[in-house]
C-alpha cells in the first residue's frame, strides 16, 4: 500500500482528495493537514510514502514545508498539486525537493497516476510545471556521459530507485549517487526532476 498524506488549507479540496485516494486499492490515506506545519508534524508521525502539497497556506507554506521534509524525512516523495504555474512558484517547490509537481486543473487519474509514480522513484511534472523548469535551464543536447552514466541515467528516466539502480547494475547505491552527482553538474541542473526533464526535452 502507498501512504499518502495530504496538505492544503481549503477543506473541500482536502476531502475530495481524500475520497479520491481512499478509492484506489493500492493507497492508504494516512493523514489531512491544513497548513505547511501540520502536515510536517502529521508526516513525520506517519512516514508516508507521498505527500500531496499545496503551496499556498497559511502559516508555513508549501515550499517551506516541502524543504523541511525533504531533509528530515529522505524517502518522502512531496507531489506539489497547485494552482499556480508560473515558473518561479515550479522552480522553488522543484528546488526545495519535491519530485513532483501537478496543477489542479488536471483530471483526478492525473492525481492517482502521479502519486503511484511518485512512490516508484518517479518524478511527475504536469507539462507546464515541465516546460517551466526548462524555460528556466534552457534544453540542449546531453553532454558526453560515460557508459555507466548513461545507463544510471536511462534507469532514473524509466523510474527506478537508487536502490534498484544499484542492484540492477551491481554497484553500490553510493557509486549511483556519484554518478548521478557528475551527470547534475554537467547538465547544469540539481534535482531529480530537472534531469529527468533535461533528458526528455533532448530525446524530443
């Protein structure tokens, strides 16, 4: 089962959520916060796997709350699911670690979609959130990669953990980590999402 934890100061969005989540067989609801530092507390009560984020609350934010996660809580996936697109409001969620980010105006299987994607290691953009970050860090053709860079890249796009990586390779999690390291500073990016959308836009 994926735990999922949702955030955001508007009760009816909260409770559609909610049924939305509690309706898929493969996901538990594990807790509703109404403001970024709720939901810091709720998640690190209950260690879900994903949190649905908002980014405008009161209190505590979004962002803020997402950096917060991310540091203390290393396998959270934080899906921001917001109604603004602008780059600015996509490039601080992305930078402050969330693997993912939604736009509200996107159907309800989008949600579901994502949050299983989220919890495979995958990083779920809405194309807006997508074009955004490259916008922002303009596409260009992948860089000269080793064969075993490329291939650590190859199985990130298709989803894959760190852990998985390694196995499937037989190296060790921390040598992914290196690589993953070198192929960050020669795309210019620093975040999962960022190269996964650097790597789409060059196949494209």
């Amino acid at each position: 089962m994926i735990k999922v934890l949702v955030a955001d100061d508007h009760e009816l969005v909260r409770h559609g959520l909610a049924m939305l989540l509690e309706s898929a067989d493969d996901v538990e609801l594990v807790g509703q916060a109404a403001d970024g530092a709720e939901a810091v507390a709720l998640a690190e009560a209950t260690r879900p796997d994903v949190v649905l984020m908002d980014l405008s609350m009161p209190g505590m934010d979004g962002v803020e709350a997402t950096r917060r996660l991310t540091a203390d809580l290393p396998g959270i996936n934080v899906v921001v699911l917001s109604s603004f697109s602008e780059r600015r409001m996509v490039l601080e969620a992305i930078d402050a670690g969330a693997a993912g980010y939604l736009l509200k105006d996107g159907g309800m299987d989008d949600i579901l979609r994502a949050v299983r994607a989220a919890a495979q290691g995958e990083a779920p953009l809405s194309p807006r959130a997508a074009q955004a970050i490259l916008s922002a860090r303009p596409a260009r053709q992948l860089p000269e990669l080793s064969v075993r860079e490329r291939e650590v890249v190859e199985l990130v796009v298709e989803g894959l953990k760190n852990k998985d990586i390694a196995e499937r390779m037989g190296i060790s999690e921390k040598t992914v980590k290196t690589h993953l390291t070198h192929v960050y500073q020669r795309l210019g990016v620093s975040t999962r999402p960022e190269m996964i959308a650097a790597v789409r836009a060059s196949q494209s």
